[in-house]
C-alpha cells in the first residue's frame, strides 16, 4: 500500500513539473513573440491589458508603426537588396574608371571605385547573413554600407568643390578673353 502511495505521490509531483514546465515554456514562447505573459489566472488582467495596447497602436495593431513582415518578404528584400547592391557596384566601379581617365578625374574616380567596392562587400555580407542568419553579419554589413556612403559624400563634395573652381576659372578666362577682343585693357603693355 505504501508503495502504491509512494508511486502515486511521484506521478503527481511529475504531472505537476510537467504542467510547470509547460507554463514556463508558453510564458517565454509568448514574451518572445511579444503576446505577453497568458498564465490562465491573470487572463482577465492580460486581457484588458491586451486590448489597451492595441487600442493605443497604430493601424497595424503594432507599437512601432510598420506593417508586419513575414519571413518570404523579408527574404525577397534581402535578394533585391543584394542583387540592387551588386548592379551599383559594377556601375560606380564603371564610372570611377571613366572618370579617372583624366587628371582631374582621379580626384572623383578613385573615391568612386573605392565606395563600389564596399557597396559589393555589403552584397556578399548581406548574402552571407541570408544564408547563416547570424547577428554579426547584418551589424558588419551596416558598418560596411555606412562606409560606403562616408566615402560617397566625401567623393561628392569634392566633385562639387572641383566644379565650383573649375567654373570660376572658366568665367575667368571667358571674360579675360572677351576683355581682349573688345580692345579692353588687359593689364598687359606692349
């Protein structure tokens, strides 16, 4: 008889554990998927709760104001963004190498080649994340693509700078010209 107690004593301790261990499992399964915690004694409490947060949302029902993403369109994002990075890597390494055909050229087309470059990194890295879902590839490709675009707006004001100067000296010698068909002075006696 005893032992029949024992034995009944020890199969409710571990239907117990069980159940345990079951609500522990749901309560994290749901904080990570961000329902919140649905112990069946404070369901009233979680209910009110529940419609007070997506009272307060935005049209999604979510608190971050963004429409729901599932894995396949987060996935396609992925592949256009890879295979949108790879087609503007060869263009700007394209462009570089034209524009560093000439002396002034250089300024702009190395900066150029160099920012392409790194904005094919970010396609491999990217690529790289598709496939192992690792954190430390998506933080690698932002600081790559920031990179990217550091060198970008560099190569750009220093274009712009060029252009200003090169204009300034066009208007100049246009209007030393103009200055010496007119028969103007040109600061030069003969």
């Amino acid at each position: 008889m005893e032992d029949n107690d024992k034995n009944f004593e020890m199969e409710i301790a571990s239907k117990r554990g069980k159940e345990a261990l079951m609500k522990e499992a749901e309560r994290v399964e749901d904080i990570e998927n961000g329902i919140g915690y649905t112990d069946n004694s404070n369901q009233e409490d979680y209910d009110l709760n529940h419609d007070n947060q997506y009272s307060q949302n935005n049209e999604y029902g979510n608190m971050n104001g963004y429409q729901e993403v599932n894995e396949k369109e987060f996935m396609n994002s992925i592949n256009w963004i890879i295979n949108i990075h790879k087609i503007f890597g060869i263009l700007g390494i394209i462009q570089g190498v034209l524009a560093s055909l000439s002396i002034v050229g250089l300024v702009t087309g190395i900066p150029m080649i160099i920012a392409s470059m790194k904005l094919m990194d970010t396609s491999k890295i990217l690529f790289n994340y598709k496939i192992t879902r690792e954190e430390s590839n998506l933080k690698m490709f932002f600081d790559e693509y920031k990179k990217y675009w550091v060198i970008l707006l560099v190569s750009m004001l220093i274009s712009i700078i060029l252009m200003i100067i090169g204009f300034v000296a066009f208007a100049g010698t246009i209007a030393a010209l103009l200055g010496t068909f007119s028969g103007g002075h040109t600061g030069y006696e003969y």
